[in-house]
C-alpha cells in the first residue's frame, strides 16, 4: 500500500511578533538582509518556511525563540515523528 502524502502550510507566529516589535515588513526584511520583501510575506503567510540562518535573524529582532515563532510546526512534527512508523505519510514541505 503507497504511502499517502502530507502535506501543510507552515502556520507561525511571525507577523504577530513582527508588528509587536513595531516593525513594517519591509523594515523587518532589511534588518535581516533580505533583497526582497516578498520572502518574508511568504514566511509570514505559511507558503514557505525560512531557512535555519534566516529563522535566527528573525528570532533575535523579534525577541522569540524558534518554537514561539513556529509553535504549530513543531507541534506537527512531533506528532509525526511519534507515530507508528510503519504508517507514516511521506511529509513534504
């Protein structure tokens, strides 16, 4: 039996601490050196998720740590990783 697909959006917390940080998103996106302002409106939308470098920037502007920021994910990967293994869906980001 194939292995069904999982999939998700990356549901965060990262436009509540932007704007309680009192950053606009273009002024969030410059102090951690991205080129454009698109990337974080797709982070901030669960569309895509930042990378490992990129998440630090965003935890240290928005006083969080990564699992405040990304608490829903984390969440769901426990629960994935905790499963029956045998029965796991093939997970895609």
């Amino acid at each position: 039996m194939p292995k069904q697909k999982y999939t998700c959006t990356f549901q965060n917390n990262l436009k509540k601490y932007r704007q309680q940080r009192g950053y606009q998103r273009a002024e969030a996106a410059a102090r951690i050196g991205l080129p454009r302002v698109r990337a974080l409106s797709q982070w901030e939308k669960g569309v895509k998720m930042p990378d490992v470098i990129s998440l630090f920037k965003l935890c240290i502007i928005y006083e969080a740590s990564p699992l405040e920021l990304y608490r829903d994910v984390m969440h769901r990967l426990n629960a994935y990783l905790n499963e029956d293994s045998e029965n796991l869906p093939t997970i895609e980001f």
